[in-house]
C-alpha cells in the first residue's frame, strides 16, 4: 500500500518591537539573565497588562502580506499550561477569535507551484527559556512576554521538499515586511510541524506526531523524513501509532518521543479577564495595507519584466530583500541592454564567495562599478573567466580595483596577431604529428595544439584567436 505524506506548520515568529507585549520592559537579545523583567511580565498578583499597539500593527501586516482574512471582532485567551518558564503557569493567546484566518501561501518547488492554505494568524506571548546544565536547569525570563506571531498553515503540504520551501517563502516575505530579524539561533524565528500518514485516495487524516526542536529549515527538512521513514514501518508493520510529541536529535540524525500530544481541552481556554475584546477598525487595516512594502512575488515580476530576466534567476535575486536592493542597483548601473553577463556574475562567482565568508551577497563589500569593469574585461576577452573569478576574489579581501589587480597579476591576454604568429609557428615546428593529424582531418588534435600555445603563452593566449590562427595557418 502507498501512503500519502500530510504536514501542517506552525511558525513561531518574534516581532521586532521595542517592548514586550503586555509591558513595558525592553527586548534585547543577549542581556544579563533576568534583567529584563517586571511584575506584569512575572505574572505577580495585582498586576494589569497593556497590549503593545507596534505589535498589533506589525501582526495585521503579516496577516494582510498573507492574504488573511483580518476579523474585526477579536480578543484574547489564557491557554493554561504549566512549565517552568511560564512564570503566570498561563499565555496570553488566541483561540477561537484569532487576529485572522484564512489565508494562503503560493511555493514553488522544482517546476511545480503550489497554494498552501493559511488556517489563521493569531497574536500570543512568548514564554521565558530554559538552560539545562550538568545537573540542574536554569531559567531565564528575558525573553517572557516578548510579542508573539503564530502563522499556522493547513494540512496541505506533501513533502519535507514542500515544507522547506514554505519556511524560506514565509521568511523572505516576513524579512521584506521587516517586523522581525527571523534569526533561528536566537529563537526569534521557530516551527513545530505536525505530520502524519495515510493511504492514498483516504481523504482521512491519519494518527499525527508533533515535532520541536527544529533550530533551521534544513532540521525542519530532515526531521520530517526521517518521520516519513518511521511512520511508514510502523503502517506497513501495523504497529500501534501515538499522537506524541517528538523531538528532534540532531547529532543522532532521529525524532525521540517526548510526551503525548495535548489537544485543545488539556489547555482549558478561556477569555483573559484582564484584556477587553476589541475591534480593529477598517481604517487602520486600510492604512496599513497601504504602507506593506513590494513583497518578493510582486518583486520577481517586476524583475522579469523590466529586466528581461529568467524567472530562475529572478527568483534567487529576490529571496532576500537587502540582497534584492544590491541587486537592483548594480543591474541599474550595467550599462548593457542585455542584463545576462551581470546576473550571471551576482548568482555566480559573487555569490559564491558570499558563501564562502558565510555573509550575504549584499554584504560582499563589492564595489558595483568594479564588478561592471571586471566583466567588461571578460567580454572583450581581454582576460579569462578564470582569471576574472581570481580577480573578483582578491577584489573583495584587498579593495583595489579589478585594473591594479590584472596588471599586477600580468592577466592580460595576447590578442596581437604578430605576437601569437611567433608562438604557433614554434607550437607547430616542435609538434608536427598533432598537426599532420589536423590536416589530415582529426579535429581533436586542434585542442591539443590550442593548448600547447597557452602553455607557451603562460595562459596570456586568447583561445578563441589561437584557433582562428592556426586554423588558418594550417590550412
């Protein structure tokens, strides 16, 4: 029997605000331990919250760059939970009145597009962090009540391929949004995923597990198929299956159980007594609707269409936003219609020295009218390519410009005829056999002649002139 994958994410996302949701003490990630806390955001008896109005504004942005559906009656509830850094032993969340609902995501993955349904965008806070060492656990609240977004997806992706691609879609919109800095490893950024399997044709879902501790897109990705694998054996062997929460071991490649999954009654939901229902006026989704920046997909039309570009390579200069700007600027300033030679340098060479530093393209430090006289080097085929990508390399550690950098390297190619007639005739004298071979038809000893010059030339020769010469010469 052939089952069918089934996986819903929910992403976890920190807003960049100035203050906490219902405080006001200050974000900063990598403070001292608990020195960013009150008695509201401690859950001290008496205290009253006040909910941050940035952060209202900042969740009704993502909620609208994802198409949803924003309700003009909403509130919040108190999901009960206890855990050792959940000072209140309760989160201030959403239930059954979320900010919003009903949106969708468009991925693309390899040739094929697909929507992904958006169930809701609801507010919450966050919890505090716990530290775990040697013998004890230790817990910080910096991070308790800091302005939560949940962005949950419908059960409607079909591969671990499909997930990662949702994640690096969301990110790139919510970084164009600029409401939050989306860095996993300060946890602004996270996602639990609920998987399950069921028999192809069932429309049926099947037992789902919940996976956590997923700290980047590709644990997210590998966590799920290695849960594909296992839920598999446990069908096909027909072994129980258990609504449970698993985590992710990383070093061990493996999801290990945790505990059984809560359902929505374990949580007892109930209004929050201290925060009044509100409704959010038409105006104010209006005026921010009005204000959302150009998102990556309207971006990568743009980009096809005023710059001629593929959609392939339009797609990787929009991903990121800061990188998408670089970009722009520099395909602005290439002074030739066709715009291929320059794309072709940023998601080539330059993109991949921005891998090699771990930085980002925007981030080279490159200097845009360098680049540009660097390819035009190469498209007047005064040096190589390979000389060229030595170039740009030296061009980022040193900062000198791509003319010092090939006069200082003697990168020049020789393109005089009178100069490279002396080394062909030599070339030929010193290998009659390889040019016999070519006169008598063997096309392939032509290269080995070809490169005998470069050898001689010490790789200054233009391949394509040699060829035309000694074509000439030997016919």
């Amino acid at each position: 029997m052939k089952y069918q994958t089934v996986i819903g994410l929910e992403v976890h996302l920190q807003l960049k605000t100035k203050t906490k949701a219902f405080c006001g003490c200050a974000i900063d990630f990598g403070k001292t331990p608990n020195s960013s806390c009150c008695p509201v955001c401690l859950g001290f008896p008496g205290t009253l919250p006040v909910y941050n109005k940035q952060a209202l504004n900042s969740a009704i942005k993502v909620a609208l760059a994802l198409d949803c559906q924003i309700q003009e009656h909403t509130k919040f509830d108190r999901k009960n939970y206890f855990y050792p850094d959940l000072p209140k032993n309760y989160q201030i969340s959403q239930f059954d009145l979320p900010l919003s609902k009903n949106g969708f995501l468009n991925i693309t993955t390899g040739q094929n597009s697909k929507r992904i349904g958006i169930t809701r965008v609801h507010l919450e806070e966050d919890a505090g962090k716990l530290i775990h060492e040697a013998n004890i656990s230790l817990v910080d609240f910096n991070r308790t009540g800091i302005p939560l977004l949940e962005i949950v997806s419908e059960p409607e992706i079909s591969s671990p391929q499909e997930a990662f691609d949702y994640l690096t879609s969301l990110k790139s919109i919510i970084e164009y949004l600029d409401v939050s800095d989306c860095d996993m490893e300060k946890g602004s950024l996270r996602c639990d995923a609920n998987i399950s399997l069921r028999p192809e044709g069932v429309k049926e879902l099947g037992i789902k597990t919940e996976l956590k501790n997923m700290n980047s897109f590709k644990g997210v990705k590998d966590a799920l198929t290695f849960e594909v694998i296992r839920q598999t054996e446990l069908l096909v062997n027909r072994s129980a299956m258990l609504q449970e929460t698993r985590l992710w071991d990383a070093e061990k490649g493996m999801t290990i159980s945790m505990r059984s999954k809560e359902g929505a009654k374990d949580y007892r939901y109930f209004p929050d007594p201290d925060l009044a229902a509100f409704i959010i006026d038409q105006g104010q989704i209006n005026n921010i609707k009005e204000s959302l920046p150009e998102l990556p997909q309207d971006k990568l039309k743009r980009f096809m269409m005023d710059y001629s570009l593929s959609e392939y390579d339009a797609r990787i200069l929009v991903s990121s936003k800061k990188d998408s700007e670089f970009a722009e600027e520099c395909l602005k300033q290439y002074p030739e219609k066709d715009k291929k030679h320059i794309v072709n340098w940023l998601i080539g060479p330059l993109m991949s020295e921005a891998h090699a530093k771990k930085i980002n393209l925007h981030e080279t430090g490159v200097v845009i009218l360098e680049l540009i006289n660097l390819i035009g080097f190469v498209a007047r085929e005064e040096i190589s390519h390979l000389s060229a990508k030595s170039v740009l390399s030296q061009m980022l550690d040193s900062k000198k410009s791509a003319l010092e950098l090939i006069n200082e390297n003697n990168l020049l190619q020789i393109s005089a005829t009178c100069e490279l007639e002396q080394i062909i005739l030599t070339v030929i004298r010193e290998n009659t056999k390889p040019a016999n071979d070519f006169k008598a038809g063997k096309t392939n000893a032509l290269m080995y002649l070809v490169g005998q010059v470069m050898k001689k030339s010490a790789g200054k020769a233009n391949p394509k002139t040699v060829q035309e010469l000694i074509r000439r010469r030997l016919s």
